[in-house]
C-alpha cells in the first residue's frame, strides 16, 4: 500500500511540474515575441495580465513542486494542487468561460482534469504523519 502511494504522490508531483513548465513556457515565449497578449479563455485574466498570471502560475507550480519534493515545505503543495483544480473546473465546466471544439477537444480536457483531480488526491498523503522508524 505504501508503495502506490509513493506512485501516486510522484505522479502528482509530475503532474504539476509539467503543469508549471508549460504554464511558464507560454509566457515566457509570448512575453520574448514582444506582443505579451495571450488569449486563454478559460483563464479569468485577459491580455497581458493573463500572460504574467500565468508566468507567475507556472513559476508557481514549480516552486511548489520542489518545496514539496525536497520536504521543506510540503504542506503548501496540496493547496497548489486544489487552486488548479479550482481554475480548470471553473475555467472549462462552467458556462460561459469555454466553448470545446469538438468531441475531442472535451475528451482532452476532461482527462487534464481528471488528472488534475487525482494528482490533488495524492498530494493529500503530504498531510498524514511519517512513521518513525
């Protein structure tokens, strides 16, 4: 049991380095091309508020993930993981905020937040108690 566990908590932490480096990735290339206006509708930000959000998001994502991972500060990385469910239930599922494609584009981001889901549920194990051995 311990095992899938560590599985688990490793596949969060993948989940939202990924997350982070493709947040940061985004902006980092909109913000060198010189005209720092992404558009990403299921985001609450606009224009270039949403491309420094989302830096900041990315760099974020990050640095949480390493807090988490190198046991500093563990305890911030499952509020990180629910602030990202949080944005994507919001940004995709409710109206208004998204509009899919096709029946693909909503296969797709219906895995990204299942995943996102189950990498918040992991990270949840961060708050149980080591034994000490």
């Amino acid at each position: 049991m311990k095992l899938i566990g560590t599985v688990l908590l490793y596949f969060s932490y993948l989940y939202h380095l990924i997350f982070g480096l493709l947040l940061t990735a985004i902006a980092g290339l909109t913000l060198a091309g010189g005209q720092p206006n992404l558009h990403l509708t299921m985001l609450p930000w606009k224009g270039e508020t949403l491309t420094w959000w989302a830096l900041a998001l990315g760099l974020g994502g990050i640095l949480f993930v390493v807090l988490a991972a190198s046991r500093v500060f563990r305890y911030a990385f499952p509020l990180w993981c629910l602030f990202a469910v949080i944005l994507m239930f919001r940004g995709f599922f409710l109206p208004g905020t998204y509009v899919f494609s096709g029946q693909s584009n909503f296969r797709a981001v219906l895995f990204l937040t299942i995943g996102a889901i189950g990498a918040f549920l992991a990270s949840l194990q961060l708050f149980k108690r080591r034994a000490q051995y």
